[in-house]
C-alpha cells in the first residue's frame, strides 16, 4: 500500500510538471513577426563590410541582362565598393562569360582568351554592378527595408544554417539595386539567419518574358571575412 502511494504520487508529480511545461506561454509563443525581423535585417545588413556571392537567375526576365554570377564584394575600392569573380551576361548586344574585377571606378573584364580589358566602370554599371549589393543606399539593406506587406512564413535550412523565412513585394525600382534591369513589381522571399538576422538568401519572382515565372536568387556567404580586391596585373 505504501509502495502504491509513492508510485501515485510520483505519476501526479509527473503529469503536473508535463502540465506546467506545456501551459507555459513561452512554449507556443510565436516566433518574431516580419515586420520587425525586416527592420533587424535591414539594420544588420547595412554594417556589412564584404561578402561572398551568388547570383543566378531561373527563367527568361527581359531587361535583366545577367544570367549568373559568383564572387566577392567588399564595401571598399570604390563609390560603391569592389567586386570581383565571374558572370555570364549579355554585355555589348554580346554574350560575354568570363571575370570581372570592379575596383576604383573602373572595371576589367576577361573573356575564355586573351587578358584583362580595361573599361570605364560607369559603362556597365547601369548594366550589372555587384558592388551595389552592399551599398546600403540601394542594395540588399534598401530591399530589407522597402518590402511591402511581409508575413512570416517559419524557419527553414539553408546550407545548413537555420533562417527565418519571410516573403512580400517589392517595387521595381527599389529591387533594381539587386537585379538590375527588372521592369515590374516583384514577389520576394528572404531567409534570414536566426542568430543575428543577416541575410543568407533572397529569391526574386516575376513574370517570365515566356508567360512563366522567372526566378533569382542571391545567396551571401563569407560575411565579413578579409577580401582585398586590387586591379589586375
């Protein structure tokens, strides 16, 4: 009798505690609300100083003339900053894949042969300009910031780091910072990493020059590891 009354008791002390823990309001409490996980982004993005990054683009959107790019940029060596790497873009009326090196007003571009050909950076940078995706004036930040009615829509993974997941609208001269050449209003979804709200990825969508949809995506990487962009040689 005495051994059932401990074994009693002990369940009840349980199954109080089990109470306890799931009536407490910490345990369902929602995660932060878009709005103000945007204004953190927007905030942390804009004391950015260099990145690694991805752009690449999913469908045919007429206007923007890049189809992909990789590199680094860094909010030095320039205006707007440095940049380099390698992208396939319609340059010129031409095809052009090969690097880029964007530094001190100036831009180097370098096909499958021969060397660097030097060219004045405003020439291409109505064209594509990666420097400006850390210009906190026109690039990822000034995005984070103009996003038009933004809702939540949980967390997910990204290369193995854990982000909020927030989507909306965002006007075409805003997002032409990001994507240059987008003639439209745009749908966009943001992740953004749990621990300090930067960004890890942003996708773009819009009506396909096909009748589709056509989609972007910029990853960042590398945020703020040393990056020294210098002309070439």
């Amino acid at each position: 009798m005495v051994l059932r009354r401990i074994l009693i008791g002990s369940l009840a002390l349980v199954a109080s505690v089990a109470t306890a823990c799931t009536d407490d309001p910490s345990a369902s409490a929602p995660g932060p609300d878009a709005a103000s996980l945007l204004r953190d982004a927007a905030g942390a993005t804009r004391n950015i100083r260099s990145a690694h990054f991805t752009l690449k683009v999913d469908g045919q959107l007429p206007g923007v003339p890049v189809h992909s790019a990789e590199g680094d940029l860094t909010r030095e060596g320039g205006p707007s900053g440095a940049a380099k790497g390698t992208v396939n873009m319609d340059l010129l009326g031409q095809l052009f894949e090969g690097e880029f090196v964007l530094v001190n007003d100036s831009v180097y571009i370098k096909g499958a042969t021969g060397g660097f050909q030097q060219l004045p950076a405003s020439l291409v940078s109505n064209i594509y300009d990666p420097s400006a995706i850390l210009n906190p004036d026109k690039g990822i930040a000034k995005v984070l910031s103009s996003v038009q009615d933004p809702r939540s829509e949980g967390t997910e993974s990204v290369d193995g780091t854990s982000a909020y997941k927030v989507s909306g609208r965002v006007g075409k001269d805003v997002v032409r910072g990001l994507v240059p050449g987008v003639e439209s209003d745009v749908d966009i979804t943001f992740w953004l990493r749990q621990d300090n709200k930067q960004p890890v990825k942003a996708s773009v969508k819009s009506q396909g020059g096909d009748g589709g949809t056509a989609t972007v995506d910029v990853t960042l990487s590398d945020v703020d590891k040393p990056v020294t962009i210098t002309p070439p040689n």
